[in-house]
C-alpha cells in the first residue's frame, strides 16, 4: 500500500509550483524555502544574473552538500561498526550474539552460562585484571 500524496503548492523564485507528494506539506515547503533562498543568494551576488543559471548553480551545491553528508555517514557507521566490533570481543560469547539459542541454553545446562562475572557490569572489570575498586 502507498502512502496518501498531498498536492502541494510552493514557490520559488516568484513562480508557482503544484507538487504531489508523499512528503508532509510542511516538509516540502521547507525544502522549497531552503531552494529558493539558495538561488536568491547565488543572483544576489552579483556573478549569475540568469535564473536558469543560478538553478543549476543551487542544485550543484545542494548536491556537493548531499554528497559530503552521505560520506560523512558512511564514515561514522564504519567507525561505529569498528566500535562495536571492539566491544563484542569484550563481551561473553552468550552476550555477542553469536552463540544460538540452542547453543546457550545447552551451556547452560552444562553449567557453563553465567560461570564468570556475577553481573553485566563485572564482565568489563574482569577483562581489566581487577574486579571491583
């Protein structure tokens, strides 16, 4: 099932647009606010005179923009996947995830599950060599 479409005028530059979307129509009016500004920057600086030209300026920087955010993301889900990879050898093998339902309950019966550290928060004081200060 699709989501319900709103019609949505906006304007940009003095001119009308009628835009159907799946965006709330707070959402698109902003986006047209942030357009036409943007284009109203790049002809008030005196280089682009021409609308047309000051378009394809703005859809070449909000582009530029688009781009650097989606690498900074991907940055910093690598980062934070490094991250939790670190962590998950910290942990027991039953708090990793690696370990199968089957597999825990039948270390558990063998008296292997919760054999170490009392608690979740003394898993990370005994990797330190020391136990509680």
């Amino acid at each position: 099932m699709t989501a319900r479409k709103h019609s949505v005028k906006v304007s940009i530059l003095n001119e009308e647009y009628s835009l159907r979307t799946e965006a709330t129509p707070e959402h698109v009016r902003s986006i047209a606010a942030h357009v036409d500004e943007l284009v109203r920057r790049l002809m008030g600086s005196g280089g682009v005179v021409e609308t047309h030209k000051a378009a394809v300026l703005a859809a070449l920087q909000l582009t530029d923009e688009l781009l650097r955010a989606r690498a900074a993301l991907a940055e910093a889900t690598g980062g934070v996947r490094q991250l939790s990879g670190e962590v998950r050898r910290m942990l027991p093998p039953q708090k990793r995830g690696l370990l199968t339902p089957a597999e825990t309950a039948r270390l558990a019966g063998a008296g292997e599950v919760g054999a170490g550290p009392s608690s979740e928060a003394d898993w990370f004081d005994a990797d330190e060599g020391g136990g509680r200060s």
